[in-house]
C-alpha cells in the first residue's frame, strides 16, 4: 500500500503554496516583530480542540479559521511532511479529555525564526486529509510571543483501550514509557516505517482455531499496533533506523525492542503512527542467529526453503526481466549469493526447494545453476532428484529436491500427484525415497507449495472464497491438498511399504488451520508447532506464523532429535533482499541474511 506521507500527499504543491500564500506570510513576516503592533496577533481565534472536535472529524471542514498554540514539531523541510504541528497552552485547553489538543498545519512555509517552543498564530482552511485533521490552504503564520515550553508528553502505551482511542491525542505531544516491541518493517525501505506493539503479535490461526477465537485475537492484534514513521518522504536515500541508518549490517529486526519512544500522535487512514521528536533507541533483543551446526554422527538433516522465485534466465542475462524473481542479471546474481550462502550455511544433506523456476534440467536451468554452486561452495557433492524429462508440472514454478551423495541414497523413481487440486492450483508435491549410507531403512521425503491465499475467487459463494474465519482464500484446496498428499502415501503401492515418512515445504497454511489440521488427523505430528508454539518462518502484517512446516509419520517422530527455524529472513528488513541494491549498495551483502522472505525449516533425524 502507497500510504508514506499522507499528509504531504493531501496538501497542495510547494509552488501552489508559494503562489497562494506567499505573499501574505510575506508581509506579516515584516512586521511579525513587534507582536504587539502585528494585527494578526490581536486575532479572534477558534480554539485546537474546536476544530478538532470529539469526533473523528472535524464539524469544521470547509471553513477558514485562525486558531494559535506552540509549535511541537517543524517538518516543513524538503523531503519531509510538508508542514508542522502545532498544540494548545495549558490556558487555551477545553479540559475535554475527548478533544486533541494539537493540530497539522501542512504548509511548507514559516517565518525564518520559527523553531519548536514558538508560539504562532495560524489561519487556513480545516481540512481532513486520510482522517487527520489538519490546516490547508494556509495564509499566515505569525510568530505572537517569546519561545515557549513545550507541553509535556502525555504518557501513553499499548495496546490501546478500544479502536481509536489515540484519537483523543492526535497531533499532541505522547510518550511512552513502555519498551515496545518491532513486529514487522515491510515499508521501511519505501517509507521509512515500522510497526511496533507491546509483545510480538501473531497470526491469528498460528496459536488459535479459525473462526471466532482467530477474530477475536484480530482484532486484539490491531488495538496492539503502532506505525513508526521518519517524518520524511518516499524513498528516502536514509533509512535512520537504527542509528545511525540502515544497512546490510547495521539491521533492525522483528523482535527488537524501542526503548522510550516521544513523538507526535498522528494517523492515515486509521492507522495510528508516531512522528518521533527524539531520536529512538533500539535494544537489539532478536539477534541474528549464527549458521547451523552440523548435525550429530548418525543423523540426517532434512530441511525446506522457499528460495523467493529464483529464476536464472538459463544463463543469458539477454532473457532478463524473466517471469518471476529478478529483473536483471545484475540483481540474479545478487539473488544466487544469497541463496547460496543460505544452503550452505544450513548444513543439511536433503533440501526440499520451493518457488525455483521450472524450467526443466538442461545445462542452465535454474535447479542445475544451484546445485552446481552450492557443491562448489560447501565443496560437498550435491546432486538434483529430476523429476521428469523436461518441466515439473504447469506452473511457472516448482518444487525441487537436493541431497549430498555422500550422506544418503535415492531409492526408486519419484512419485507425485498430477491430479486436481495439483493439477492446476497445488504445485506438484515431489516425493521420493533415500536410504541414509549407513542403513538399509528408506526416509520418504515429500516436498510440498501448497495453493497460496491471494488471488481470490470473484465468486463469494465459491467454496474457495474467503469465509473470513482467518484463514484467507483457496482453504478448500489446501485442506483438499492435505488429504490427497497423506492418502496417497497410505495407499501407493511403493510408498506405503515405509512408515519413515517427511512432509516439509511452504503449505501457506498456519499452524492451527485445517490443511495442518487434516494432516494431524491422519497421523502426522508438527515437529515444529508441538515443541515451540511461537515458532515462525514468515512474517505479514506485522504477525509472525508459520507457512512452512515439516510433518512427520508416528514411525519417524521418535526418530527426529531435533528440529527448528533457522531465522534468517523473515525478522530480517525487506530493504535487504537483493533488488534494492540497484539504488541502495550498502543495504546489500552476499550472505544468507534476508536471502528469502521465508526461513528455513529442518530437523535432524537419527539412523
């Protein structure tokens, strides 16, 4: 969503400020002086809180006014906010606590002295821009007094009390004392944001049922969420969070703490964000975690990622923009060393791949470039399960399979499911059996990319439709998915003779909804989810939950001796993936770090 800098976007141009209001700031500004001969000074006025009512718009709308109060915050700056807040002296307050206090003033123009503590009067028009109350079209600012002390921030802390209870401090100076926690940063590269809440918010359907336990625990997780903003425009050549500004290693994480954060309480579209007056203090409570050790003597490790549309172009930077993924060769090999280091660092000896370009097993398909890296890489012999003479299935991408030679053995041919709903929505699942070298036991490995949740049907009465119980759109195909993936293991005639089973891969489903739900049912057991209820691989929303799992048979659960989520990518700043180094080199590294927007999954599994 485009949303960076409402405000801005809801006032006129700098040159139609210039053009209306100019010439009168002009000529107060020369005689703004002497505050008591300045007749703007001597102005009836309509009090902060009058034009702010005690609703959620002004009754004002439309009608010029001349209010006063102290300037809090100057962003008239270029490449800021367009404008400044000012709020009320103690003298001039309603005492209605359900009234704000302060005011926008979106004009890029005051008088040179003009700095925070200044007490100014001001006409415009009252105007709402995305539910902010404001002043537009303003002609005259004028300086009224000796500089001011700031009113002192009203303490405030999450989550709130009911839905738009902020509403009462819009504009007003706030604090609070309360270390808050990130919850996501999807805009920060854009625009400069981040969400914070009291606790780390989940998905709903991650920790409880669908239906109306997940929309209770919705609509808790909105009162929990605060917008950080930069108090600048979009796309700024600086993120400066954290200080003293962003880059590949100086990051900020989902799960980091903002210690004493002061600012203005502002909002778009009835998301409350700050515009911080201070300088924020960040804790680093999520650190990046460190490459995975090997696995133990007689085990093996079975992992899933979602390598994020990894497509190569077959080796021609000529076929770039492909698809999917990246849109020049320059940003595919940024993409390839990240997703290499990402593998290699994950010390596995079977990878399940999800989202890699399906475009067959010649010399310079996607899956052979990979593999080939990453056995130069790790200087360990990598090899590729193909699964068919050409293409895997219909759809742009697919899944694959890598394994070390020298940990393990495939055994037979590959089986999938080529009916629906993996004919045409499910990407095929990829199964195939291994014998680890030091034994004669077979692990059955399938790899699944469940129907994802967009793209909805337009139809409401479909049976895919969104049934707003949390979990989205296309739950009919995924569960329908999940029992044709558990049955068909029961029922093939190879597959069913080995009870050491694995299902892993991105099911875009969370941990309490019905395609995980099913699988349960029919005798899987959630290595992750059942050791750690707050584990997660993605973040949306700024809600932390898993849609990549890994599942295993009665037969093999007491074998796993240990399991997790390798936290990589999705804690991680969008601003670092790979495509935003064409404009930002130093948000870029070639190493695991945000090489994905999901993390990997894995556990080691004795033999």
């Amino acid at each position: 969503m485009n949303n960076k800098n409402s405000i801005r976007a809801n006032i006129p141009t700098k040159k139609l400020i210039r053009a209306v209001a100019l010439a009168p700031l002009a000529l107060m500004l020369a005689s703004c002086a002497n505050t008591e001969t300045n007749p703007a000074c001597l102005a009836d006025t309509t009090p902060i809180a009058t034009i702010q009512g005690s609703s959620d718009r002004s009754t004002l709308v439309g009608q010029m006014v001349t209010t006063r109060g102290i300037i809090t915050a100057d962003w008239t700056a270029t490449e800021q906010l367009g404008g400044f807040f000012i709020q009320s002296t103690s003298a001039d307050q309603d005492q209605d606590p359900a009234t704000a206090e302060g005011l926008f003033i979106a004009t890029e123009e005051l008088p040179a002295t003009a700095a925070a503590g200044s007490f100014v009067y001001v006409t415009g028009v009252v105007a709402e821009a995305q539910q902010l109350t404001q002043l537009q079209q303003v002609s005259n600012v004028s300086i009224c007094s000796t500089p001011q002390t700031l009113p002192e921030p009203i303490a405030l802390q999450l989550p709130q009390a009911e839905a738009n209870s902020f509403e009462q401090y819009e504009g007003m100076l706030v604090a609070f004392a309360q270390d808050l926690v990130v919850n996501g940063h999807y805009q920060l590269a854009r625009h400069g944001q981040f969400e914070v809440a009291h606790e780390r918010l989940y998905t709903p359907t991650q920790v409880v049922a669908p239906g109306a336990d997940a929309q209770q625990l919705a609509q808790q997780n909105q009162l929990a969420k605060l917008l950080i903003d930069d108090n600048r425009a979009p796309n700024p050549a600086q993120v400066p969070y954290p200080a003293p500004e962003l880059s590949a290693d100086n990051t900020l994480r989902s799960g980091d703490t903002l210690q004493g954060a002061v600012g203005i309480m502002s909002q778009y579209q009835r998301q409350y964000r700050l515009q911080p007056t201070t300088q924020l203090t960040f804790e680093a409570s999520n650190p990046r975690p460190a490459a995975l050790p090997q696995p133990a003597q007689n085990t093996i490790r079975v992992a899933a990622f979602n390598v994020l549309n990894y497509f190569n172009g077959e080796g021609d930077a000529k076929t770039f923009p492909t698809q999917r993924g990246a849109k020049t060769a320059a940003q595919f090999k940024r993409q390839h060393d990240k997703i290499v280091a990402a593998l290699a660092a994950m010390n596995a000896d079977i990878i399940g791949l999800m989202e890699i370009e399906n475009d067959g097993y010649a010399e310079h398909s996607a899956i052979v470039e990979l593999t080939q890296a990453l056995a130069v890489k790790t200087g360990q012999p990598w090899h590729f399960i193909q699964a068919g003479d050409e293409r895997f299935g219909s759809d742009t991408i697919t899944n694959g399979l890598l394994y070390r030679s020298d940990k393990v053995e495939p055994q037979g041919a590959v089986v999938s499911i080529n009916q629906a709903p993996f004919d045409s929505r499910s990407r095929l699942p990829l199964i195939q059996r291994f014998a680890p070298l030091n034994t004669v036991e077979n692990l059955v490995v399938a790899v699944n990319h469940f129907k994802s949740k967009g793209s909805c049907p337009k139809d409401s009465s479909h049976p895919d439709a969104n049934q707003d119980d949390g979990q989205a759109c296309w739950n009919a195909t995924r569960t329908q998915s999940a029992e044709l993936l558990a049955d068909t293991l029961d029922q093939h005639p190879e597959l069913s003779r080995h009870s050491l089973r694995v299902l892993l891969g991105d099911f875009n489903a969370y941990a309490k909804e019905d395609p995980i739900t099913t699988l349960l049912g029919k005798g899987y057991y959630n290595r992750l989810d059942s050791f750690d209820a707050a584990a997660y691989s993605y973040v949306y929303d700024a809600q932390a939950g898993s849609l990549d799992h890994l599942l295993v048979s009665a037969a093999l659960n007491p074998r796993v001796v240990k399991q997790g989520i390798w936290s990589i990518n999705a804690d991680e700043p969008t601003a670092l993936q790979y495509s935003y180094a064409d404009t930002q080199a130093h948000w870029y590294a070639p190493s695991a770090y945000r090489a994905s927007d999901h993390d990997p999954v894995y556990a080691d599994i004795q033999f």
